[in-house]
C-alpha cells in the first residue's frame, strides 16, 4: 500500500503536473493575417500606440493610425495581427515595391510586450514576405520595437542591424545660432521645380555611405524619386513643411548641390526629414546653414522642439547635430534583410 502524501500548506507551489494543466488552460496568443480583422479591433491597440510615441517621441502618430485603420477598413493591408482571448494585442504591417519589402510597423500591447511576442509577429511577416518570389530584399526601422540592438530575430542569417539614434533639440535658442556665409552658395526656399534635381543629388551624395545599405531608394535616381514623393505627400514622416525646406545652390551654375527637408509631427513640434549635401560641398559649412535655415523657420511658425534620425555610423553628421543643440532621445535599428 503506498503512503498517502500529506496535503500541501498554503503557499506551497503545486506538484508539476498540476501546474502544467492549469497553464494549458491559459489562452495562447496567435496570429491572424490582418484582412481577418475588423477595423475596430485595432482601436484600442491604435491608441495606446498613439499615446506612446507622443509621450517617447513627441510625435502625433495619429495620421498614420488613420491610414492603418483605412487600410484596414477597405481589408487592403498586408500584415498580421496577435490575437488573445478574442482581444488584438499586437499588429504589424507590410508592402511591397519593386522587389523589396518594406516592414511599417510592429507594435505590441505594454501589459503584452515580451520579445516572445514581438517575434511571433515579425516572423509571421517575415515568412510572407520572403515565400513571395519576387522579394530579395526586406528593410524596416522600427521605433516601438523592444531592445532592438540586443536580441535575437528571425532569420538572423541574412539579418544586418544597423544603430539609428532618434535626436531632439530645443527650439528656443535657435536664434543664437550664427549665420555661415559660404562663397558662391546661394540659399532658396524649396520648391517643386528642386524635386528633380535633388533626386539626382541624393544618389551622389549617398554614394558608399552607411545610408545607402539602410535604404536603397538612396542608390538610384527613380529610387530617390520615389523617397522624395514619400516625403512630400505621405505622413509617415509628418506633414511636409515646405516654408523650411531649403536648397543650396551652386552661384555660377545654378546646381542644387545640398537640401534639407522639414516636417511638422505635432503640434509645434518639427522634424528633419533629409539633409544630404554634394560631397564636393562638405566641410564648407553648407550643411549647417542649410539646417540653421529649416530650425529658424520652424522655431517661427510656433515649433518649440524638432527632431531627426541618424545612423550612429555617421559620425560626423552627430558632431553637426551636437553643435546645434540635438541630443539622444532614444536608440533604435533599421534592419535589412536579404541573400534569403
């Protein structure tokens, strides 16, 4: 006759068997491609997200919330979302242009966040992209992503990161910057008729810089076209400000030989979308006046803060940003994929 065991106290931790029936009864997250949804089950995902990068970022990510939701909506984007219990915990989104994917976003609920889930989600996205036949290559620059210098990824084999820093300045003291006059540089405003031409400049300016294997819009004309259609009419990068986007141009011929390019994020809240300067033109001065120009109009239509992102890499575009007042707000990685 076998001994009977005696009963547990209070406190004491179940037998194993126990425990493992009682955590099989716990619902288990799983995925769900996104046409699978409706739109009011990303509300409250939506708006937490919203809550987050205003308060880490400063950035209104409403508009692109909106997109998501349209999108959505019309059951037209790509992407999965973490459901548990009948609850949405998690999303992320994709598309596709030429032969390149191009991840949006991946974001999990604060009380869900574990790199477990976030890899559930990523590896679903990862996996549709790369069975597609015509995709060779997969770039994305997550910002709500979790330890994203430090962990492990899907396919890691054909993984590079790359440390982006996301910097901020006050705006407040923009009128202590000093001018630089530089010699046969002329300095315009922006216009549509620069579009062109700085589509020729950004392949030549990013020629074997770190950028470039960031983004391969950067290595081509119709590539860098494509960039700067994005920039102006899309709100990914906020709502284009056009009165403090500036152009360099070369005083005897007319050249655009350096750009930078603004955005509004929130209210009084800017950003720098592109500074890209000739090579032929660094060291002059050319892009700190280009940048001292967007800040001063930015600082004048009521900004108190701006941002911008750099590749930790490029070094001397930081000192810039140091001089200037910027500082880091957080670290984050753009991934590329490819060689799958």
């Amino acid at each position: 006759m076998a001994a009977r065991l005696p009963p547990l106290a209070p406190g004491f931790p179940a037998p194993y068997n126990a425990r493992m029936a009682a955590l099989s009864d716990a619902p288990v997250p799983h995925v769900l491609e996104l046409r699978q949804i409706h739109t009011g089950d990303l509300n409250l995902l939506l708006e937490e997200e919203t809550a987050a990068w205003r308060a880490q970022l400063d950035w209104d990510f409403r508009p692109s919330a909106d997109l998501v939701r349209r999108f959505v909506e019309m059951q037209a984007l790509s992407g999965h979302c973490l459901m548990l219990g009948g609850r949405a915990i998690g999303y992320t989104y994709y598309v596709c242009e030429d032969r390149k994917g191009l991840i949006g976003d991946v974001y999990v609920a604060g009380e869900f966040r574990t790199p477990e889930n976030e890899t559930l989600l990523l590896s679903a996205t990862l996996q549709a992209l790369t069975k597609m036949p015509f995709v060779r290559r997969i770039e994305s620059q997550l910002m709500m992503l979790g330890a994203p210098l430090d962990r492990p990824l899907p396919f890691w084999r054909w993984l590079r990161v790359h440390d982006r820093q996301f910097m901020e300045a006050d705006l407040s003291v923009v009128d202590r910057l000093p001018v630089r006059a530089t010699p046969d540089i002329l300095y315009q405003p922006w216009t549509e008729r620069a579009q062109e031409e700085t589509a020729h400049l950004i392949p030549v300016a990013y020629r074997g810089h770190i950028d470039s294997q960031i983004n391969d819009q950067y290595r081509s004309i119709p590539g860098a076209r494509r960039f700067l259609l994005n920039i102006v009419q899309y709100p990914g990068c906020g709502s284009f400000f056009q009165a403090g986007s500036y152009v360099a141009l070369e005083a005897g011929t007319g050249r655009v030989c350096g750009v930078c390019l603004a955005s509004l994020v929130a209210p009084a809240v800017g950003h720098i979308t592109q500074l890209c300067i000739d090579p032929s033109f660094k060291g002059t001065g050319v892009g700190y006046e280009l940048l001292r120009r967007s800040l001063t109009a930015l600082a004048a239509e009521g900004c108190g803060k701006v941002s911008l992102t750099v590749t930790a890499a490029n070094t001397e575009a930081i000192r810039l940003y140091d001089r200037l007042g910027f500082s880091t707000l957080r670290r984050f990685a753009a991934y590329v994929w490819e060689g799958f």
